[in-house]
C-alpha cells in the first residue's frame, strides 16, 4: 500500500501563513513546529527567508531549533533567493516556477525552454553552493498547463539529477482524483524522481486528490493544520490523517501521536481566528455525533456499525443524541 | 459529459435533519423547499413519514405545495412505512435496507437472500398499490459490503424492473474515490438501471466520491445544504455545484439560479445554529481572499490567474490583501 510510506510536507507555517486571516508571530511559528513534530510530522515548509527579514529571522530560528525534522524553505527560483534560504540554515529548499500559460504570463514570463534553462541554473548554483540541501523543483500551476509543456519541463529537469524531488501543485484547486491520478503517475512513472503533491480545495477535493497523488505514486503530499491557505485553502493535515487511518489504522497510529491532534487544530484556529469547521473531519464538533435512532441504537452495541473511525484513538468522545423526534423512532422499534 | 445529466437530489430534508444540531420547525422545511427548488433543484428527499406525525405532516405539506421538483420520503422496507409515506401524497419513495454485514446484523438480521426477497416483495407492494410512484432501492453500507453481496442484491433486484434507481450509499465515509468509481461503475453497467450516490464525508472525501460516481455512471447524487447529516455530514450541494461548475460553467449557469446559492447556505447555517465554515467551497468567508504578494498582483491583473471558479457568477466578491508583509514582497517586484 502507498499510503504506508508517505511523507506528510506540513506547509502551515508557509502556505499557512498565506490564509487571509493568519499572521503567526515567531513565537507561534515556533510552537506549531514543535507542536508538528511531537505529533510526528517529519518535514516543514516554512515562507521563504528573502520575503522579509520577520521571515528569514523565523526560519532561522525554526530551523536552529534541533527539532527531528526537516526545514524546507518555500522559494522562487532566484539566486537571492537562494543564498537567503541557505544563509537561514534550513535543510531543504523547495522551488518553485509557474509553468501554466497563464501563470508564467503573470509572474516571470518565461517560455517553457527558458523554465527549463532558469531551473537548471538555479538548481546548479543550489549543488555548487550546497551539495547535500535537500532540492525540490515544483511547478505552480500544473493541472492547467498542457500536459505537453508538464513532461518538458519534467523530463529534462529530471535527467540532470539536481533534484530530490518534483513537485506537482494545483494552485487553483479545481483538479479531481481522476486527473490527479492521471498526471502524477505519468510524471512518477517517466522521471523515476520522487513526486510531492501540493493540492488546493476550490471545489473540495483536496483530501481526494492526496489520497489519488498517493495511489498514484507521490511519496510526498502537503497539508497543513486544518487546511488553511489561500482562499479556502489546501489538504488538511487531519484530513489526510484520516484517510490514512480509514486505510491502515494500525501503521498511522504507529507513526503519528493522534491525540495530540486535536488540540493542534484547536490551537491553529485559535492562532488564525477561525472556528474550527463544525464538519471537519476528524476535530468537527459533531465528527462523531449520532443522531438517528436507527443510528443511535446501532452505534450504542457497537459504535463500528456507523463509524469509519475510533474517536478514542484520537483521544475524542462520540456523542449520541437522546430525545430526539428522529432517536425515538426506530431506537424504540 | 456524463456530469451535464446529473439530477441532484438535495436530503437536506432527511440526512439534513439527522445533523447533531437541525430542528427544523415545518415552516423552516418549506422555506428551505422552496429555496432549493427556486436554485434549481427538482428532486427533495423527506424524513419518513413514518418516524413521527410531525414528518407526515411536513411531508404531506412539502408535497402538495405545487414546487416544480419530485418530493421523494426516505423509508424502511416496511409495509408500514410505504402506506404512511404513500398517503402522505409524495412521488417518489426512497427505499432503503443495510447491506453490510455489520448493519445487517445491527438492523434487520436479515442474510443477503431475505434482503432480496423483503425488497422485492415491498417493491411489488408499492407497484400494486402506486403504480407510477418513482421507487428507489438502496443498500445502505454498500462499501462495507463485500462485492458478491452487493451484486447478489442489485443484479436480481433489477432484473425485477421494479425499481427506477438503485442506490448506493458510502454510510460511514469511509470509501475513497478509486472505489466508488469501481462500485458505482461496476453496478451501473452490469445492472442497466440508473444509480444513485449517497456519500458521507468522514474522511473528508464527499464531494470527489459524488465526482467519481458521476463520472462511473451515477446519473443520481445526493446533496445536502453545507453538507449537514449524521457526524461531519455528506456531499455538500455547494461542493458538487462547483464541482460541476468546474467542468462546464455554462452549463451549470443555465442550469442553476447560482447568485442564490450563498443565501441558501447562509439560511441553513443560521437554521442549524452552525457558523459556515471558512473553508467551505463557494461560499467559505475565504474562498475568494487571495493574499500572497505574487497572488494578488496576478489576480489584480487577471483573477482567473488564481481563481477556477468566478466569484461574480455565484454573486460573490473576491478580497485582495493589501498591507500584509506577504502581500509586499512579490507584489512590488
Ligand atoms: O510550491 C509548490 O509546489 C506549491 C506552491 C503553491 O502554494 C501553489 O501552487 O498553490
Ligand atoms: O438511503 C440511502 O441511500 C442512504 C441512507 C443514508 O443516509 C446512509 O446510508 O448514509
Ligand atoms: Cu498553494
Ligand atoms: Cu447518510
């Protein structure tokens, strides 16, 4: 199963910071990387160090902090931009270039040989400077860019083996399972490099989508608590927990500490000034609430009969509706 | 495009009603009737009218108000159930029995060979007494059940013709969409009968499932306003409306009243004393809150840069940061 070996990347402290409504000081930058960690998370993103020197001082800051963990900084591809990130310290760096017609047209206005020509310069610069960071090449923008333009960019980036990792982003989250599929087992399958996928929510199907890049090969998948991004955000750490649980409960509660999950959600809502969704999965208000009396009367003997997950892994209580018009009838029958 | 044909059946009504926290009073069901139908809704499904006075009374109401949609009455496979629902003056009847070994055994007891002589015989039931009454089968838990099982169920059910649709529900939103794509798609081709997908979202994965049955077949998806039913809910009308308007805005403009869409999820918040949640599809306080510097020059210039979905078409307005340390750097490079 792929599910087993894949590598949660949290991007809460990068894509996360983006969400309209965040703005994390150091200190709960700080506190969510440690709190990350202890949950079991291996590797974070963090904004790119040459954003503002607030950035750079927090990435240092995170990546000197000893944590088990590795600290990828978020990057464009400039040389700036590179020495910054390697100054700061961090372990990783992730960059990434809009590839989409519209994209390039928007932010660097580079053909596709001139993506090819700037990627593999930055990434030489990156080996000459530091030959063992850790390099991801990421593509903005590629569930709408010709599948064409996608492999060549892929495929000769691939072969000059500077990079650990190819990133596959659906910056505007309209992708579904089906072409997420489709896309990152081609790329998996031609370039023999690892896949990271980065999947925005615009039409819901961001927890889907991870779990098809998965499936499909990508050994690395973003998320980030409660899925806060731009607009509404990417796949949600808990989300993807849970098809992770839904798939092998034994292996995830293995390799993640779940009960502290919770709160880590509730402390990110707290940070960002959100509620937590009253449907989220997994840490909702009602995630384990019964209502129906056939439901109710099912789950009191066996609370497996409607639930796909044990909420006492998760260190949570369900709850069972009483007195309700819809209780009575069939819990009495 | 098999999604251009989908019918929604909205159960805001029924699964709606089971959410932990809804209560809604008779005027409050047909308000919501009426909303629903005026976007663009032409099939309601209704609580039993069986599960207490109250329901047969907002039935019978929902029914003989003169919308322009099939009111459907979710029922057991019960003598009982088909008359209280058939005198309730609705069109259509939403059987439903477990299928899986577990909620069998927690339900009705019954082995996979009585479940298909109970339906069959309520089936011709309802054929004698409401000949042209649009009858549904469903099999409740169809993804916990083995796939022997399931096809021992639907394959001699529709060779009955007795049933217009067939149903299929994810019970404990458990399923991913590479196996609903397979079951919906397996069922629908070996039966030749329409299917309906009802599909919850424990782990996250509702609306991509509601996608890929489409895709496999299903002509039928069920729907509630915000997603709201038992524990964190199912498919979310919003999130198969964008779902859908991803693929084909033109279509799902003709087909849809959307600038009411907002007012109807904000009306079923307030209804169920729930806040909509941030990150919800569409109408999410953030679904269109584009905050990157590099995101919102580009959108400032072409919103479709970072947009799949045009706020305006839903009568929605988009929010562009201005003044955040992110929103600086990119934006005046
Ligand atoms: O670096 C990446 O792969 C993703 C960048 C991003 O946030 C996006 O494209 O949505
Ligand atoms: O009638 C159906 O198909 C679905 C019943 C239900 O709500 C479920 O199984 O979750
Ligand atoms: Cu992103
Ligand atoms: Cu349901």
């Amino acid at each position: 199963m792929p599910l087993e070996n894949v590598t949660i990347i949290d991007t809460t402290l990068r894509e996360g910071e983006q969400f309209a409504r965040a703005d994390f000081s150091s200190d709960a930058k700080l506190e969510l990387a440690h709190a990350l960690s202890e949950f079991g998370i291996t590797f974070l993103e963090v904004t790119s160090p040459a954003a503002s020197p607030r950035s750079r001082d927090d990435a240092a800051r995170i990546a000197g902090a000893n944590l088990p963990v590795t600290v990828a900084a978020h990057i464009r591809c400039h040389r700036d931009d590179v020495d910054i990130a390697l100054d700061s310290g961090v372990g990783a760096l992730n960059m990434v270039m809009a590839i989409s017609p519209i994209l390039r047209r928007a932010s660097h206005g580079q053909a596709i040989p001139e993506v090819v020509r700037t990627a593999a310069e930055i990434g030489e610069y990156v080996r000459k400077r530091a030959p063992d960071v850790i390099l991801r090449f990421s593509s903005e923008d590629a569930f709408r860019c010709p599948l064409n333009d996608l492999l060549n960019v892929y495929l000769p980036l691939s072969e000059l083996k500077l990079f650990d990792r190819l990133g596959i982003a659906d910056t505007t989250g309209a992708a579904t399972p089906d072409r997420v599929s489709e896309v990152v087992g081609l790329v998996s399958r031609l370039t023999g490099t690892p896949v990271e996928f980065h999947g925005h929510n615009d039409i819901g199907c961001a927890i889907a989508n991870a779990h098809a890049a998965a499936m499909a090969g990508a050994g690395y998948i973003n998320t980030t608590v409660l899925g806060i991004g731009e607009r509404n955000g990417i796949t949600s750490l808990e989300g993807l927990i849970a098809v992770l649980y839904a798939a092998d409960p034994e292996t995830t509660r293995s390799r993640f500490d779940l009960p502290t999950l919770p709160a880590l959600c509730h402390r990110v809502a707290a940070l960002a000034g959100v509620e937590v969704p009253f449907n989220d999965v997994l840490v909702g208000e009602t995630a384990f609430s019964h209502k129906a009396g056939l439901h109710t009367k099912a789950v009191y003997n066996d609370p497996r009969a409607y639930e796909a997950l044990d909420p006492a892994d998760f260190g949570l209580d369900r709850q069972i509706s009483i007195g309700h018009r819809l209780t009575g009838w069939n819990a009495i029958r």
